[in-house]
C-alpha cells in the first residue's frame, strides 16, 4: 500500500487537524527563518575585524525579552486550546455511533460490527456520514490503528479497551495502517476501510458482508449463548442474589467495590471482572467468580468472546433478559453480566 504525502481529508475531523497541522508548519518556517536570518545579520555585521560600533554593549534588554518570551508563549497556548478540543471530542463518541469491535494481532486486524454481527479481516464497510466507534483491543503486543484519510489513530493495547470514533464525509478506498512495530511482519499489517453510500452500504449488509447469511449473528447474540455456555445465570439472575448481584442495568451505573471505592462500570470494568474478579469485586458478595485467562485453549475466552460478552450486557438494558434471543432454546435464566462458572 503506498501513502501518499497529503492524505485525502475524509472524515469530519480531518480538516481540523490539517488547519493545525499546516498553522503549526507556518510558525516554524517563520521563526526558524527569522532565528537564521537574524543570525546571518550578526555574523555579517559583527564578525572579527568588522569595523561595528562595539562600545555601549548592553548585557541585557528586558523590554525585548519580554516580547519574545510573551509572543511565543501566547501562540502556543493558543495552538493548545486549538489542539485540545478535536483531541478530546476524538474520545468521546455520540451515544448513537455505530460500534465496531477491532482486535489486533499479530498481524492482521479482526473487525465486528456489533450490530450485524458481521466480521471481516483486514477490511471495514461502513457508511458514508455516519459515526463510527471502534472498540478496541490488542491480543498480543500493542498495535496502532490509524486511518490517514480520517486524521484518527489509537492504540489497540493489550488487556484495555481503547476507543475513537470518526464520521466519514466521502465515498472511497482509504487504506489503513498498524503504526506501532509489532514484530517481523509488521510493515504487512494493514488493510482497507471502504466508506459506502448508505444504500450500497444496506445492500452489502443485507447479503451479510463476507460472511454466510445463516451465520449472521449480532455480537450480543453470541455474548448470549457465551453466558448461558458458562452457566453465568447461576449467580447473576435477574434480581439480586446470595451468590452475585443481578446484572440488569448495571452498564454505565456506579457500584461500590470491597476496598470503598466508588466505580463506574464500563468495558474495562466488566473485562477486569472477567479475567481478575477479585480486583474489582462488588462489596458484599464472596469471592466466588471464577477468573478467566485470555486465549484460544480450553477453559479460556479469547478477547472476541470477552467482546461479545460485553455487548451482550450492553444490549439488556434492564430488559426482558429472554428478549434478544427469541428462538434460543435454553431454559436457564438471563442476566446482565460477563459470564464466569461459580
């Protein structure tokens, strides 16, 4: 894949950074053309043997100081003002963004688009004007995902769920990149995201991406099967218990841990209760979950599945627990939660 010197702008937030970018290239060819030229002035005038005037030498000018200390120092607060708003409204997506969940490793990118449930390597299909979420995690090393056209990267951290979100303003092909060095094949890990008109965008979701229609499951459908697989309802019902807490409503709210402290349970809390129960227990409940190590063998759960896990309770919202999934044929009852054997 070739990158070209000046990425095409693609998304909501690229014209803002290129205003950054290029105000931020205006004042250095500025100032280093005014240090140089300044310094070319003084080696001419005052070079040995030169016929200047050097009585009267002043040691120090606080006017002069003052202007050059004052002047940089209010554009540079400036430019961080500037710079500090698109930065921060990159972490804080729209609550009705389009999810996508984004494993790294090595070396290719497994994308999920939580709503669909359809996957794809290496390749993204989303809409044309739409907000995008990536939710993601690394299963290995840490990774970078970074979209040049859309002026977005993060990193895809090992054990941390790390967010971004983008609207894409422009139909097209927009290579993406790992931009972290991640091993012997890293230059390789990349792919592309094909931003769509939303009725090319409906059809290509409509006939299930790459996937087989009858194999078209939403992320939170197959959360579900996880939690009944591991028999998650034993503890986490759908009202408070002995052994667990119900788990209806719990994304988002606050809950209070053994050791006092006040939390608010997002993706990394629930993930956290997954692979380390104890660190982040709910105060009153024994220490019975049992804690999960991350990979493909057998007894653990790989970050997808942790993934779907996640979806899944984000999906219930206090509702009918049996409601997501009406032809399911298991009899064992549902709640909020990522699923553990007690």
């Amino acid at each position: 894949m070739e990158l070209p010197i000046i990425p095409p702008a693609a998304s909501t937030f690229a014209d803002e950074v290129d205003h950054i970018f290029y105000t931020l290239v205006g004042l250095t060819i500025f100032f280093t053309a005014l240090v140089f030229c300044l310094l070319l002035i003084f080696v001419v005038r005052f070079h040995r043997g030169s016929r200047a005037n050097r009585a009267n030498r002043s040691f120090g000018n606080l006017p002069l100081e003052l202007t050059w200390s004052i002047i940089p120092g209010i554009i540079g607060l400036v430019i961080f003002a500037w710079s500090a708003r698109p930065y921060a409204e990159a972490y804080n997506p729209p609550a009705d963004a389009q999810e996508i969940l984004v494993i790294g490793k090595r070396w290719m990118w497994h994308l999920q688009h939580a709503d669909s449930g359809i996957r794809e390597n290496n390749e993204l299909h989303i809409p044309v004007g739409k907000a995008i979420k990536l939710t993601m995690i690394s299963q290995d090393v840490i990774h970078g995902f970074y979209v040049p056209a859309f002026r977005v990267k993060r990193d895809c951290l090992p054990g941390y769920y790390n967010t971004v979100w983008f609207i894409p303003t422009k139909v097209g092909k927009y290579p993406f990149y790992c931009t972290e060095y991640c091993g012997t094949n890293h230059s390789k890990m990349g792919g592309f995201v094909y931003v769509m008109t939303p009725a090319d965008y409906l059809q290509w979701k409509e006939n299930g991406g790459n996937l087989e229609v009858a194999h078209r499951e939403t992320a939170a459908e197959r959360g579900y099967d996880l939690f009944n697989k591991y028999g998650c309802a034993n503890c986490h019902a759908s009202e408070d218990g002995v052994h667990g807490p119900t788990l209806n409503g719990l994304y988002g709210s606050k809950v209070v841990l053994q050791n006092g402290q006040t939390v608010t349970v997002d993706d990394n809390f629930i993930r956290q209760s997954i692979v380390n129960p104890d660190s982040v227990r709910v105060a009153g409940y024994p220490p019975l979950m049992q804690a999960y190590s991350v990979g493909d063998g057998p007894g653990q759960l790989s970050e997808e599945e942790i993934l779907e896990l996640i979806a899944y309770i984000k999906s219930l919202g206090g509702q009918n627990l049996r409601a997501l999934k009406t032809t399911s044929s298991s009899t064992a009852p549902l709640s909020k939660g990522a699923g553990g054997k007690k």
